[in-house]
C-alpha cells in the first residue's frame, strides 16, 4: 500500500506511530527497490522532508528499548541507503533538514552520508535555503546537538560547507544575532 501509494514521508509517519511489531512487520517487507521507488516519488511529489527527522528520533528512541539486532532505524537507514538519502535531501530539503537528519540519525549513517556529501550538493542545498528564505535561527542548536553526538562529524560536516558558504547563508537569512550564535 505505502510503495503503491505513499511517499517515504509517510512510511516514516507509519513507523512512528506503529507497534514495535508492526514496524518489525513492515520493515521485513522494505528493500532497496521499494525504498527507490519510495524516494522517487517523495522527490517528484516535492514533498517536504521536514518532519523526516521527527520520525527518525521516535524511532531512535524506541530502539533504545530493543535488543541491537531488533533495531529498526539503522535497518531502515540501511535499506534506503545514504545515496538516495542524500539525493532526497537534496532535491527536497535545505541545509536545516540536513543537519537535523544528521542529528537523529544512527551514526554509521551520519557518517555515511557524510561520505556522499560532495561540493555540489553543498552548494545547492545552500543556494536553496537562500532562496526559499529559511530561517537559520535555530541552526545554531542543531550544531549543537549535533557535536555534542559526535564532535568530530560536526568538524567534518563545516569543512564541507565552508566558512564562506556559512556566511553567505548567515547574510541572507540571518541576523547578527544568528551569526554569534552559530560561532
């Protein structure tokens, strides 16, 4: 029903909310090609991803509760995969969404996405939050979160977007304000 019908933004909302049973039951069903046709449409529906990362923390606080190979959302991570994550992302979200995915995701997947990272994308997803005026006045709480996780991978990650991209981000959407705030 979900790859006939939905978006990946709705199997996340279904994982969600789901009994750990049932969520094991789904999960048992997912694979890679299910997961593409999931994300193709997510991105030709332009649907946003910003809840995305709500849905991933649920699930990461359920899986706290389960035994490690009973885990459902590096399992789901894992069969999407970080390419298509990454182009989901891409075409979908803005530079909040990628840190705030980042910051709810397992860690091998932080860094794997982290790996598909290139220097166009970077540039599009900033160029992107520009345009769409995205408030960056709680980017700085996302770093936070997110080296307080894993240092290092935040170190990474503004390696990638460059001080330059920061600022011209900080200039077109933020304040002074915003810019103390992120340093």
């Amino acid at each position: 029903l979900i790859a006939a019908n939905g978006t990946l933004a709705e199997l996340f909302r279904i994982l969600q909310y789901a009994t750990p049973s049932f969520r094991e039951a789904v999960l048992g069903q997912f694979d890679e090609v299910t997961a593409g046709k999931l994300v193709n449409k997510t991105i030709a529906a332009g649907r946003s991803i910003g809840t995305l990362n709500l849905a991933m923390r649920e699930l990461g606080e359920a899986d706290e509760k389960l035994e490690e190979d009973k885990r459902l959302l590096g399992r789901l991570e894992q069969a999407i995969g970080a390419g298509r994550f990454l182009r989901l992302i891409e075409h979908n979200g803005t530079v909040f969404e990628l840190f705030m995915i980042l910051k709810h995701a397992t860690s091998s997947f932080r860094e794997a996405l982290l790996g598909q990272l290139g220097d166009t994308t970077i540039g599009k997803l900033v160029d992107k939050t520009i345009a769409a005026g995205r408030s960056i006045g709680t980017l700085d709480l996302a770093m936070r979160e997110l080296g307080e996780a894993d240092e290092d991978l935040l170190g990474r990650l503004e390696q990638a977007i460059g001080a330059g991209r920061f600022v011209r981000l900080i200039a077109a959407n933020g304040t002074v304000f915003e810019l103390f705030r992120i340093l």
